[in-house]
C-alpha cells in the first residue's frame, strides 16, 4: 500500500473497573488481558446512524472480512440504534475511531460507539475500516505494544500530530501514540509492525529501532499475527452446546479464556438464577436464541471480585436459551461450575 498522507485513527477511552490492589499477580494478569473480549459466540449487532451507500457497503465488506477467518463471533445489521452494540456514524468532522471491545456497552443508545471521519472506499480506508472493528473485538493499538521497543522523539511525534490533517491535543497524542499499554495486557512478546492494528508515520518520528527512522509503512490489510490474534481468542464454534438441567451442577475445567457453553430449556416461565461457583473470575452471559439470532438478556462479570458471577432473569417456556462462561482465572485447579435454578 502506498504512503498514505492522511489522518490516523482514534481510540475512544473507557475508564476500566479499579482492580482490587491486593491481587495476585496471575490472576491481575488475566483479567486485563481478557476483560476487554466478548464470549465466544456473541452476535454482534451494529448499525449506521448515518452515512452516504458506498461508505455503508465499505463497512459492511470489512466486517465480512474478519467473519470470513471463521471466528466463532457473528455480527448482524440492524436498523435501529436501540438493538445495536455498535453503532457507526460518519461524522466527517471527528476522525476515525472506535471504543475498544465491551467498552461499547457503557455507551448509551442513540451515541455511536464508532466513527468513520474520511472516504473508506480508497484502500487506505479498507485499512481503515477494518482497524475500527478490531478495536471493537478487543485489540489495542498496535505500536503501543510495550514489547516493540519503539524510542520516540516525542516532541515531534507532539508536533506531526497536533499539525494538519489530525490536529490532536497532546493528550490524545499521548493516549493513541506514546502511550505503553500495560505488559499484562499483552498477549505474546512480539510486536508485529505489519498488523492493521498499526498506524503508519513519516520518517523522523522513530528514534529506534533504526531501520524505521525513515517511517513505518504497514502494507495495509490484515496480517498474520492479527488472523492468529482473532482466531485465539474466537476459535470456531461448537454449536452442540449440552443441556443444562435446572439444579444440576456442571462442573467445568478450563484454561484462562476458555470457554463452555450450555443450552437452557426452561421447564416453566418465571424468574431463574443462572450463577457460576468455585473460586474463579469468569463472566457470564445468557442468550436467547430467536430463530438462530443471539440476543444479549442478561450478563455478569466477577472478575477481581471474591464472589460468583450471577444473573436473575426470567426465561420463558418454549423459548431456547444458551448460558455462555468464559474464564479469567481459576487459582491453581482450573476448576469451576455452572449451575441455573
């Protein structure tokens, strides 16, 4: 791809839940590597709330792009904002940028969770388009990996980005570019220079490594670290998921951001508690199934928190559900259950 000249893209920040200061540091690890990902399984819905047909279609080839891996995750265009996760605007005004994966459920309806500041049918806007979806599935900023070594001039990194066409403040510049994520939010060691997750810059920003003093130029697209990233923490799916009986406990042996999953058939319509038990971090979501569709009814994170997920929530007789847990932590023995009545 050749040296764009445009604008980069935002990342819009969530103040995260205050982790307890007392945890152990494994378990502190995991949950900020994996607080940030949706259950496996999830079907996310997103929807414009403006924005002209080619940029739509551009956006809809994106999302495509990353289903077509075969991840376990489905996502689905909705009309209304009200049944969206993700919401998309075209303001060309505000830049490119996104909310970083569950972060986009803090947002409240009718505010869009995602924004398309510039022509996404160029391929600088495939890039585009498919850096803002892996924001939403979880996936950070690629040079601010704190594994990548990168010694910056800051004052010129200041500089470029406060200039034309982007015109950040230095804050934003410190949040998107010179900021270190934090190493236990990192998954592996490596950085990958070519990940659509990483933003391109002109020569003399880079101090080292030294043969990216004349600019980092990522060839565009997807690369192979980002179709090992999606597919790890969004494997394909077994959709045989077993019956889960009321009152009965299934216990479960997982490693960190595995996940099981169960199918409920309510005996009769009222209001049930679908709860995990053991000494694990998990979160933990209910699904109804219409007619194939995955709509979110309830969920619960415990994550840090010396209780048990828990949820209370009414299902319906003849109606299908699906319980989805997925692990944080679970001290030494991986062991947990999951129980609804």
């Amino acid at each position: 791809m050749d040296t764009p000249s445009g604008p980069h893209c935002d990342v819009r920040p969530r103040t995260a839940p205050a982790l307890p200061p007392d945890l152990a540091v494994p378990r502190e690890r995991l949950i900020r590597l994996l607080r940030s990902q949706w259950v496996n399984g999830t079907r996310l819905h997103y929807c414009f709330m403006d924005g002209p047909a080619p940029q739509r279609d551009a956006v809809r080839a994106a999302f495509a792009e990353w289903k077509d891996l075969g991840i376990g995750l489905e996502f689905a265009e909705v009309a209304e904002p009200g049944e969206a996760e993700v919401r998309i605007a075209f303001d060309q005004s505000d830049g490119s940028w996104s909310y970083i994966g569950r972060d986009v459920l803090q947002i409240q309806v009718g505010e869009p969770t995602m924004n398309f500041g510039w022509d996404l049918t160029t391929e600088y806007g495939r890039s585009t388009a498919l850096h803002e979806i892996g924001h939403t599935l979880g996936m950070p900023h690629e040079h601010q990996n704190p594994f990548a070594g990168i010694v910056w001039d800051e004052e010129k990194v200041y500089a470029y980005f406060g200039g034309p066409p982007n015109g950040w403040s230095r804050q934003q510049t410190h949040h998107n570019v010179l900021r270190k994520i934090d190493p236990s939010e990192v998954e592996g060691s490596t950085w990958d220079p070519d990940s659509v997750m990483e933003y391109w810059f002109p020569a003399g920003l880079i101090r080292e490594p030294a043969r990216f003093q004349a600019g980092l130029n990522p060839p565009g697209g997807l690369s192979a670290a980002d179709r090992e990233w999606v597919s790890t923490f969004y494997p394909p799916l077994d959709t045989s998921a077993p019956l889960l009986e009321p009152f009965a406990s299934r216990p479960l042996s997982l490693a960190p951001g595995e996940q099981a999953d169960f199918r409920i058939e309510p005996p009769a319509s009222r209001s049930y508690q679908v709860a995990t038990f053991g000494t694990a971090d998990t979160v933990l979501v209910v699904f109804e199934d219409v007619d194939g569709d995955m709509r979110h009814v309830a969920s619960d994170d415990d994550s840090g928190e010396d209780r048990n997920a828990t949820v209370t929530v009414t299902l319906l007789h003849g109606r299908r559900y699906v319980v989805r847990a997925r692990l944080y932590w679970a001290g030494a023995s991986g062991q947990t259950a999951v129980m609804y009545w």
